[in-house]
C-alpha cells in the first residue's frame, strides 16, 4: 500500500506500514486477551456468512489510526476489539499493522472496551483526547460497548443524530446489534478454565453463538448420544432376536411334544383325529 495523498493540502500521509503499531505498552490484565479470542472466535460463522468474499477485518487491541500527530502513536486509538465491514483482511498481501482511517474512509461498525480502572477513560468526553468523544465525533462507529468484567456490565451506545445514545436491553439482558444479526451481553461461564461474567454473542431469537471448541464438543455429545440411542437399538433388536429364538424354540418344544404323543397314540392303535 502506498502512502496517501492530502487532496487539500498536497501533503503525503504515512500509510500502516509507515506509522507505529505499537505504543509500548502491554494488555493490562490476563482476562482481556482471552475475552478478545473469545468474542472473534464466535462471531466468525456470522461475519462468514455476511461476507462470502472475506472482505472483513477484526482488530485486537490494535491501532486506528485518525489524526497525524508528533509522536504518530498520540493518533490513535487502540480498542479492545473492533470489526470493520467491506475492507480487506490484508492490505497487498501484508498483515495489518494498523487500521487508517484516511487510507480507507470506512469506520468499523462497532468498537469495544474492556474497562480495567474505573472506567472514566472510556467515557471521557475531552474534546479531541477523551475516548468517547474521539469514537463518537471522529472514528464514528455505528456502536460504541464499554464492557466491565468487575461489575458484570456492559453499556453499549449506538450513533443517533451524529451522538452516541445509551441502548436499553431487550428481555434477555441484551442489545441488538442489528446490521450484524446478533445480541451482545454478559454470560457467566467458564472459558479457558476461568469462571467470569464474559462478554459474549447471541443471535437474535436468544441462542448463544459457540466457539469452534463449544461447538466441536456439542458435535462430539452429539455423536455420543447418536452412538449410544445406535446401541439401544441394537440391543433393543439383540433382544428382539433372543424373544423371537426362545419362541422359536417354544413352538419347536410344542411340536415335538405332540409329535411323541401323536406316536404314543398310534402305538395304542389310536389314530389321532386331524
């Protein structure tokens, strides 16, 4: 990808692989990295489906690039997780160092935070420093979620009128994501064997999206209860064909039994009647 050009100004703009893709610092704590596998490990199917051709890109705690700034790094924002529709995964065969807005124009659909303090960064609304406010009036995704492991929360915000509106949860506690035809919400569980109120996907009729693992050990019960409904029946039918023996063996009992009386009358001279 080659550097952009400013139509105002004439000026060149870096391109991903030309501005920094990392600021130093390091996932605050052990869940968020997790909880980012999680939530793109689920919604793959989905995203699949929405886009036959691949042209989707997930961010991870990765940078989007929305000012030029002196250090680059002060640009950019750096969600938890992201998705951006109708863009390509790579850019000339490259993995994303960065996602740039004046490069593509397309702002994600919607952006995640993973509160690790006491959430006042994630709602700061400073004019060109808070991250709400830089989400809200500048990257512009469709929904804005602050999600909070420690109270068991999730706010999700969705852009109404250019501002971001505080969405109600339906009936099961979730917000609709309509473009993506999914609920996000908090489900209490165990994932890569630690119990938390994790940040997950539901379809819009309620049913959890599963993982690759959730689902392959759904397909594996599946098979073991299909294995174990296969040997009742076969011993349903083992047992049908030992009835079906011993009333052979009844029948043959009862044959031979009036064979011997058939003959005992005859050795008496009596002929048995037909």
């Amino acid at each position: 990808m080659t550097s952009t050009t400013n139509p105002t100004s004439g000026t060149t703009l870096p391109d991903h692989t030309q501005l920094p893709e990392s600021d130093g610092t390091f996932v605050k704590n052990f869940q968020e990295h997790p909880q980012s596998i999680l939530l793109t490990d689920s919604i793959t199917p989905v995203l699949q489906k929405l886009h036959p051709d691949g042209q989707y890109c997930i961010g991870q705690d990765s940078g989007i690039y929305w000012r030029l700034t002196d250090p680059p790094e002060r640009g950019a924002e750096a969600p938890d997780w992201f998705y951006v529709p109708n863009v390509p995964p790579t850019l000339n065969g490259q993995v994303r160092r960065s996602y740039v807005l004046w490069q593509e124009y397309i702002s994600p659909l919607i952006v995640l935070e993973f509160v690790s303090g006491n959430g006042s960064e994630e709602r700061d609304k400073t004019p060109w420093k808070g991250k709400f406010w830089i989400y809200e009036q500048v990257i512009h995704p469709a929904f804005y979620g602050i999600y909070e492991v420690n109270k068991s929360s999730v706010e999700v915000y969705h852009v109404i009128d250019g501002q971001y509106q505080l969405l109600a949860a339906n009936e099961r506690g979730h917000y609709p994501i309509v473009p993506l035809g999914v609920e996000l919400g908090i489900w209490q569980g165990e994932y890569q064997n630690v119990v938390l109120p994790w940040l997950r996907w539901w379809d819009l009729q309620g049913n959890l999206l599963l993982t690759g693992e959730e689902r392959a050990e759904q397909e594996r019960q599946r098979a073991e209860q299909e294995r174990q409904r296969a040997e009742q029946e076969r011993q349903r039918a083992e047992q049908e064909r030992q009835r079906a023996e011993q009333e052979r063996q009844r029948a043959e009992q009862e044959r031979q039994k009036n064979d011997r009386l058939i003959a005992q009358l005859r050795s008496l001279g009596i002929e048995p009647e037909a």
